[in-house]
C-alpha cells in the first residue's frame, strides 16, 4: 500500500518554506543594520547586559563598556541569524538521523510490535540528505570566508590568534585543543558523519526494498548486519557531533553527559514525529494496521525518553551545582539570569506535561492527546536546542523573534515536503520482513 502525497500537505509545506524565507529575510534585514553606535547605547541604557555574566568563557575577561566588550557583543547580535538557523538544523537533522537509529534498533533486536510502522522510520529518515548537505554547508560557511575563521563567530575557538603564542589573545587551554579543535578536521568529520549517515540510509532502505521482493532469510539477514554496522556508527558520530557542533561553542566548558543529553533530545522529538505521521497516515487510510495497541507503545518510548532527558538534564546541572567551580558553573548562571523566560520553563513540555498526561496506559492509547503530546514534546525540544545554542553565541543579546520564527517555519516546510515525499514512493507494508505478520496482530496485554 502506497501513500498519495496530497496536493494540500505539498501546498502547506510550500507555503511554510516561502513564508520562513521572507521573515528570516525581514528579521537579517534588521540584524544586520545594528551597528556599533547601537551596541554602545544598548550597553549604556541596559545595566542589567552590560554587567550580565558571560555565557562563553571566551569573555569571562571582557570589561564592562570596554572597547573589546562592544566588539564582543557586536559579534555577538551578528551571530543571532545564524544561531537562529542553526537550532532548527540541528534539531530536524538530529531527528532523521534518530529515526534511522531507531530502525536500525528494530532490524537488530528483531522487534516484531513496530514492523508496521517501520517505513515512516525510513521516511523520517530520509531527510537525512537534505539536512545533511544543509548542515555541511552551514560548517563550512562557519568555518571559512572570515578573518577570525567563518563568515560567523559561533565558535570562537577558530580565531586563529588564540592558538599563536604570539598573540595578546593567546588561550593556552584552546592551543592545547587545537590537535581536535581545528578548522579542517572540524569539517572533515563533519563530513564523516553526514556521509556516513547518508551511506547507511540508501543501504538498509534498499535491502529492506528487496526484502519485500524476495522474502529471503539472507536478505533479512544482510538487514540485520548493516543494522548493527549503523547503531556502532551512530554511537560515534552522534557523540563526536555533539561535542563538534555544540558542545564547542564554548571551548573551555565541556560535561561528559553532553553526548546522551544531546541524543535523547533528538530521539525524544523522533519518537513524536513517528506518532504524528503514523497517526496522520491511518486516518488518511494508508496505514490501516497501525492501531492503539502500536500508539501504546510509541507513546511508552515518548514517556520513558522524556523522563530519561530529565534525569540527564538534572544530572548534568545538579553535579555542576554541588561542585561549584567556576570554569563550569558559567555554563548555567548566564542562564539563569538571562534565559530565564526559557531555561526552565522547557522543563514543562520536556518533563512536567509528559509525565503527568502520558503516566496513564488509558491514555497512550487516545489518537487525539497522543499526538497533541506529540507536537508540544518537538516545541519543547526546539526550546531545549535554543537554550544549548543561542547563550554561548548570542548571549544577552537575544529575542524571539522574525529569525527565529523563520528559519523554523523554513526548515519545518523543508522537513515536511521531504519526508511525506519519500513515503509516497514506499510500501508502507513492510510484508517481506518476517515480522510483519506479528506486528499486524501485535495486542498489548495490558
């Protein structure tokens, strides 16, 4: 059974792109002519930013209404458009790449209750291309074409005077990085892991298409194996990555947890994405098996990963609140302070509305709450990647405003058109896998 791509959802998709295009056009539009006159008198009228605590311990050492300080904050209010499209890249990249993590998880533990589901993993992933080549450009263009590195100052790291002895700017903790920290390497494994990512995804799509062909035992098997050569791939890439593209933003500042607190987040928005268009396909006709039985459980894995990104989510901040030491409580006072609009009201959509609506079996059943859960899990995650970006690299500096709303609404019509195209060119029965027949009658007991 295939699903048609509706003319309508091809229209909203379109419409969504257009209209991102034009407010994040709008919103640079004004970004970019702020000026340093307009830095001074910000810092000036605002007692509260211009004393504020640095974010980035790139400028722990800045001097209130010094020179270097209204140099600091100016690239830091030219840094917002690209933070602003940066979260919404991040975020739906590290949704694909979840999704064909998720299916590869499936194939391997040989799960017979999500079969029937497991093309609108395929299909998620399938943006992975798209994203990927979206997130190659975006490092690249990070990382060359300025004089202190990219065309950008996301990561301050790349300023080629910190790493010279030489240098008033000389950062001895950054010179002792730069074997890892450094412009080409960066964007060599950036390459590796988009590439990497890609390669997997045609490679079990078109076994599990001539599975469904043939029906073989060494077919499925051969789905098995590059399952497991994926989810060992993805456990590198997706920790190197969190460390590359985020957790570098602030050089000195690094938590061992980053890695599964940046991965859960993404495969918690995953897992809602795979409900909304499961659900959206079974109304629509096209993927008459899936029933309560598999909402059940896909509402069971949003519960659990949203539980599981709080503990991580507290675990990080509660070690660094009992330590106390200041290289690495800078990571969260800014926070406090100055994101407090956002910093912990995310705890609401990412712990408080999962837990307390999710916790009832009754209710992981419900085709209407579930997938309402669904949409205010993915809003909270974007809030999560907000708050993980936008400090080290805007800082007190900034707003939700025109660059935000656009570049979501652009990459959320990018993501949507991808994703509903490829699963119209697959069969959303999975009838080669021989656990297909299992997920058809797949009843949860209790």
């Amino acid at each position: 059974m295939r699903y048609q791509f509706s003319s309508r959802l091809k229209l909203i998709s379109l419409i969504l792109v257009i209209i991102g295009l034009i407010t994040f056009g709008v919103g640079y539009y004004q970004n970019d002519h702020i000026d340093i006159k307009e830095i001074e008198t910000i810092l000036h009228n605002n007692e509260k930013i211009a004393n504020s605590q640095p974010m980035n311990s790139a400028y722990m050492h800045d001097k209130p209404l010094s020179q270097e300080h209204i140099n600091h904050a100016l690239d830091q209010v030219h840094n917002r458009p690209w933070a602003a499209i940066f979260i919404p890249l991040m975020l739906f990249f590290g949704i694909s790449a979840t999704a064909l993590f998720f299916n590869a998880i499936q194939h391997a533990g040989h799960a017979g209750w999500s079969i029937v589901i497991i093309r609108v993993m395929e299909g998620i992933a399938s943006y992975l291309p798209v994203g990927g080549i979206l997130m190659l450009f975006f490092i690249i263009l990070s990382s060359y074409g300025g004089e202190h590195g990219g065309l950008n100052h996301l990561y301050h790291w790349m300023d080629p005077s910190l790493t010279d002895q030489s240098s008033p700017h000389y950062d001895l903790l950054i010179k002792s990085k730069e074997p890892f920290l450094n412009r080409p390497s960066f964007v060599i494994r950036t390459l590796i892991y988009i590439s990497g990512c890609i390669f997997f995804l045609y490679k079990i799509k078109s076994l599990t298409k001539k599975l469904d062909e043939t029906k073989l035992f060494s077919d499925n098997q051969k789905v098995y194996n590059w399952s497991v050569g994926f989810i060992v791939f993805f456990a590198l890439a997706s920790a190197c990555w969190a460390w590359d593209w985020l957790m570098s933003i602030d050089p000195h500042w690094y938590s061992t947890l980053y890695m599964w607190y940046a991965m859960i987040s993404c495969l918690v928005s995953s897992i809602a994405v795979m409900i909304i268009i499961s659900v959206y396909l079974n109304k629509k006709g096209n993927l008459p098996a899936f029933n309560n039985n598999h909402l059940h459980d896909l509402a069971k894995f949003l519960f659990g990963f949203s539980l599981l990104w709080s503990y991580l989510w507290f675990c990080q901040y509660m070690l660094y609140w009992y330590a106390d030491v200041p290289e690495e409580t800078v990571y969260f006072f800014g926070r406090y302070k100055l994101y407090s609009e956002t910093y912990f009201t995310m705890l609401i959509p990412n712990l408080v509305l999962p837990f307390l609506i999710l916790v009832s079996s009754k209710v992981k059943r419900s085709f209407v709450i579930v997938p309402i859960m669904a949409v205010i899990v993915i809003l909270g995650h974007y809030m999560d990647f907000f708050n993980i970006i936008m400090p080290g690299t805007v800082g007190a500096y900034w707003n939700f405003g025109l660059l935000e709303i656009g570049s979501f609404l652009f990459i959320l019509g990018l993501f949507i058109y991808t994703v509903m195209y490829s699963i119209s060119k697959l069969n959303l029965e999975a009838k080669g896998n021989p656990y297909y027949h299992e997920s058809e009658i797949f009843e949860y007991p209790f």
